[in-house]
C-alpha cells in the first residue's frame, strides 16, 4: 500500500521528504494543496479537511502509511529513515544528528520569516551579510567527513541537501568559498536515485513558498 505524503503545491518543508523518500524507493503519493489567489490567498482547499484526517496535530506536512498517521516534517523524516536503517549507528553519529536537525531548522526557519516578510527588500541585505559566518559553521561541522554524522548517509544529509540548495538559490555564490559543502552537493545529487528523481516529471524544485511570499512564490 502506498503511503501518502500531503502538502502544499511548493517545495516548501516538504521536499526533503520527497528526496528521501524516492531515495528508499517508497511507494507514495501526493496529496498536494493549493492556496488561493491575492488578495484572499483562500486555504479552504486544507482547511476543508484539516480536521477530519484523525491526525493528532493538524498540520501539513502530513504522511499516511497504513494505520501510521505523522506530522512535523523531521518526525516524518525520521519515520521514514528509522525503516531503512538511515538515522545513525553510534551515539557520535546520534549527537552530530541531533545538532544538524536542530541548525538546520534554526537557520531554515529565519530564512523563511525573511523570505515571507512585508520587508523583504528592508531586511535581505544584513541577512547576505550574515550568511557567510553560518556557511563557515556548515563547513568546519562537516569537516572532511563524506556525509554530516559520519561515513554513512543519514537522513539529516537530506535536510542540509536541500538547506544549502535553497540557499544557494538565495544566493548563488554563498558555497564558492567551502570547497567541501560544494563536494557535498555534488556527491548527494549524484545518488543514483536522487539523480534519477530530478530528471523525471516528479521533480518538483521551485517555487519554493506559497503565493504571499515575497521571493520565489511562482
């Protein structure tokens, strides 16, 4: 039975997920929403069935499997990985996951604020200016290792898969100093499913946010 994987019509919180997903070779299916046009930006399309799907915390994104009912993106993260084996080995590992999740979102989140800001414009500059002293910490976090906890792929090498690939659309030229984070890019996008998945019509990059963000929401 296929799982399925609800959220809106963006790439938003929930491509990580994608990734992982087709990386494991899931069987899944999208259940995607849309959020009305300016000036109204109507969410009945969610809302109409918010609370009816039985999920503890109503939320997108959510993930169906079986009885199996989650929400939060990294829970559903982990869901997935605890069943292939992808959340780490050795309590190093563990502890390397544990901080890169939470930086991660750190990091993700106040891009986010910025990007769905009435002053955008006002508040990109000391942003960029900040940007590079965070992909220095990326960088001297991963050190020469291949993937962030270790010798192994884990599922946090998704969530900083698609970190720095947004951020990099932010700002085109933020990994041209940190000669590993751009190694990294390539060494993950080159996974014989990951590559596979972004050449085939399932491949859903942009845009990034909804329709009321100032950047990136068409």
């Amino acid at each position: 039975m296929a799982m399925t994987l609800g959220y809106w019509d963006v790439r938003g919180l929930a491509h990580a997920i994608r990734l992982l997903l087709e990386y494991t070779d899931s069987k899944y299916e999208e259940k995607k929403y849309t959020l009305g046009d300016a000036p109204d930006y109507d969410r009945s399309q969610w809302l109409s069935e918010k609370f009816k799907l039985g999920l503890d915390f109503p939320n997108l994104p959510y993930l169906f499997d079986g009885a199996q009912k989650v929400t939060q993106s990294n829970a559903i993260l982990r869901y997935i990985a605890r069943k292939h084996n992808l959340c780490g080995e050795t309590e190093e590992e563990k502890i390397r996951m544990d901080i890169l999740e939470n930086e991660i979102m750190d990091v993700r989140m106040y891009n986010i604020r910025i990007c769905y800001s009435p002053d955008f414009e006002k508040l990109k500059p000391d942003y960029l200016k900040g940007l590079p002293d965070k992909m220095k910490q990326f960088s001297q976090f991963l050190g020469k290792r291949s993937w962030f906890a270790g010798d192994k792929l884990t599922y946090v090498d998704f969530l900083a898969y698609d970190l720095l690939d947004v951020l990099r659309l932010f700002e085109p030229k933020c990994l041209d100093a940190f000669p590993n984070l751009k190694d990294f890019m390539v060494r993950f996008g080159g996974l014989e499913k990951i590559s596979a998945y972004t050449k085939s019509s399932r491949f859903f990059p942009r845009p990034l946010f909804l329709k009321i963000a100032m950047w990136d929401n068409k």
